[in-house]
C-alpha cells in the first residue's frame, strides 16, 4: 500500500498541476492564418481577344480553379449524391451529354438542350435566354433546380462542410475553412473560366500547322460567303457568320451594337418563349441566344430543344426549312437566303462541304485536357 501511495503522489500532483496552469480566461494561442491563394496566370491563346474582365471579388488562383475543379465533378452538390455538373457537362463531348434534353436527378428531362461549356470569358450572357449574367450566378441555378440537381446549395454546403476533404482545400483558395454558399459559386466559376479551347483544325490551317482539304476549304467559302453578295446574284453561300461571326475565330455571336439573340424560323408557335421569360419583351418571344460553334460536331443533338440530330439536319432547316412567317423571325435570314427567305439553294454537294468545315473546329486537346477531367 505504501509503494503505491508513493507511486500515484507525484503523478496525482502533476495532474494538479496541469489543471491549474491554464486560467480559463487566458487568449487561444494564435493559429498560423493559411497561407495566401497563389494567383493564376491565365495565358490567352494569341488568335483569340486578349481583352478580358474578371470579377474583382473573385480573382483567379491556382487552390481556387483546382477546388471548383472538385466540385465541378462533386456528386454531393446533388439531393441524390449521383450527379455532379459533369453528369450533363460531360469533356468528351465538349461539356455537353449527348441528350435531346438533360436528365435531372429525378429522372426528369430539362426543357432545353444542354449548353457547351467553352470560352465562357468572353460570353456576356449565359443560358440559352441571357437568364444570368455571371459565371458566379450561373452556378447556383443547375445546383438548385427541381430537374436537374435538385438541392438546395445551402444544404450542398452543410455536406461539404462535413467532410475531411473540402474545409482545407477552401481554407487554402479562400482564407477560411468555413464554407460558404458564395465561395463554392466562386470556386466553380473560376473553373469554368480556364475552359478554354483554341487548337481546332481549322486555327491550325490559319497558322500554317494543317492543310484542309478540298471540302473543307470549299466549306469555308460557304460558311462565310452570302448569297447575291454585292449584287453579285449567283454568289453561293450559307450566310452563316452573320450570327456565328468568325472574328477571332470565337464563333459564337458577336454582331456588337447589337444582339446575341435570335428567331431562326423553327416555330410558329413558341413553348418555349426563350429571352421572353428575361425581358418580357414581345419582340424577344422565340429569341434565343446564339451557340459557340466550337466543337459542334460533338454537341450533338442541335438547338435549344434539341431537336436536330446531325450537322446535316441544321444544314437542311437553314437551308430550305426556315418559317419565314414565324413570329420575330431574324431579318437577316430573310435577306440571306436567295428566293425571299425560304431557301438558299446549296446543293447535295455544298451541303456536304458545309459540314466538313464545321468539322474541322473540333479542338480534341480541349476534350483531352487532363486540367479539366474528372479529379476522382
């Protein structure tokens, strides 16, 4: 009993001790704040604008495009915790899924066809209505919505928070290992702006890196010439860039001064009103916003409700199957075509050319590019 005794005193007083050296009021010893996000610089291919705006509150930074690389690919974002905005923005087939409609996670179709994700630095509005007008606020609109993830981003935030994986990564992007509605938007958004494709066929034969062939290159006198073009009334062509302007080689809408949105005589009658729903205005009930025609020819199904399933079926519809009675149909198809606006008279042989060039703006590094693929 007394070597026991003299065992358990010493140690009993170093317990004392211990309890009574810290005075509960004392200050929290100071924590090492994270280190700063490493700012990314984003190198602009040289054929493409080099002039771009950058939300001030959101900067690019290597910890935060890697994060919204993450969460990009996060199923938890989802009511389910089975889809992630790469089940329907899928890089093979250039950020889109290969469906007439997307698939949300209560087996619902979308009303509208899913958008390529591409060069989105330089859109100025995003959705196929201009319904949101930042990358920031983009984001939290397929989070929430009942057909497609189904979540409240609120409720995405609480799972992420309680993992070990996401409070670090956005301690070391952020500066804080409290998760944020705002910061996840950030994170995605910065992401989704590095997704740049700029290395199609066609930049390569501008640089003198590839030959087109013969198709091709007639392809691309169709897709840029207009029909009676300077009085000249036999002139053949597609008329195609007045909408997908080719400046830059961006081909996406960029007529400035003017709109991005447009009627391209597929309906009589709209189900879907398109810009309407946005301003309100008449004049915009069947417009919509212009795609990119990068990497067209692996977005298929065409047009915002997808109705179109090859390159060859949109050739056909502009080249004699626009209504050109459609309520607000765009002007310049009217003016483009050669017999009043119903058709533009390319033959089987054009037709077929036209889409060869369309073919050549596939870019397969972009679909390729390991800095945008699935990180689990």
């Amino acid at each position: 009993m007394t070597t026991r005794l003299r065992f358990c005193l010493p140690l009993f007083g170093l317990l004392l001790l211990a309890a009574c050296g810290k005075d509960p009021d004392d200050p929290a010893p100071p924590t090492t704040p994270p280190a700063p996000a490493t700012p990314y610089t984003l190198v602009l291919p040289s054929q493409l604008p080099q002039s771009v705006t950058l939300p001030a509150d959101n900067p690019l930074t290597v910890e935060g495009i890697e994060l919204g690389r993450k969460l990009f690919y996060e199923t938890r974002l989802s009511s389910t915790n089975t889809m992630s905005c790469g089940s329907c923005h899928q890089q093979s087939k250039a950020f889109t899924d290969g469906r007439t409609r997307a698939i949300g996670v209560d087996g619902i179709p979308h009303p509208r066809n899913t958008m390529s994700l591409v060069n989105l630095l330089w859109e100025p509005n995003l959705n196929w209505d201009g319904s949101a007008t930042t990358l920031e606020a983009q984001a939290r609109t397929p989070i929430e919505n009942p057909v497609e993830l189904h979540q409240s981003l609120a409720v995405g935030v609480s799972k992420l928070q309680q993992t070990s994986l996401y409070p670090p990564l956005f301690a070391q992007a952020f500066g804080s290992a409290t998760i944020t509605e705002a910061n996840v938007l950030k994170a995605l958004a910065q992401f989704e702006r590095t997704l740049i494709s700029s290395n199609s066929r066609y930049e390569k034969s501008l640089l003198g890196q590839a030959v087109l062939s013969a198709d091709e290159r007639a392809g691309r006198v169709l897709f840029f010439n207009h029909p009676g073009e300077g009085g000249i009334a036999t002139a053949r062509g597609g008329s195609c860039d007045h909408c997908h302007n080719g400046n830059n080689f961006l081909f996406t809408a960029s007529r400035l001064g003017t709109t991005q949105y447009f009627n391209n005589g597929l309906d009589l009658t709209f189900t879907d009103q398109g810009r309407f729903n946005v301003t309100g205005q008449n004049a915009d009930r069947g417009r919509f916003r212009v795609p990119t025609l990068r990497n067209i020819a692996l977005t298929a199904p065409y047009m915002h409700d997808g109705r179109f399933r090859t390159l060859e079926e949109v050739v056909d519809h502009y080249n004699e199957h626009i209504l050109t009675n459609s309520p607000n149909v765009d002007p310049i198809l009217l003016l483009s075509n050669t017999d009043g606006g119903t058709k533009l008279d390319l033959t089987a042989t054009e037709k077929r050319q036209l889409v060869a060039f369309l073919k050549t703006l596939t870019d397969s590094t972009f679909i390729q590019n390991p800095r945008f693929s699935n990180p689990f």
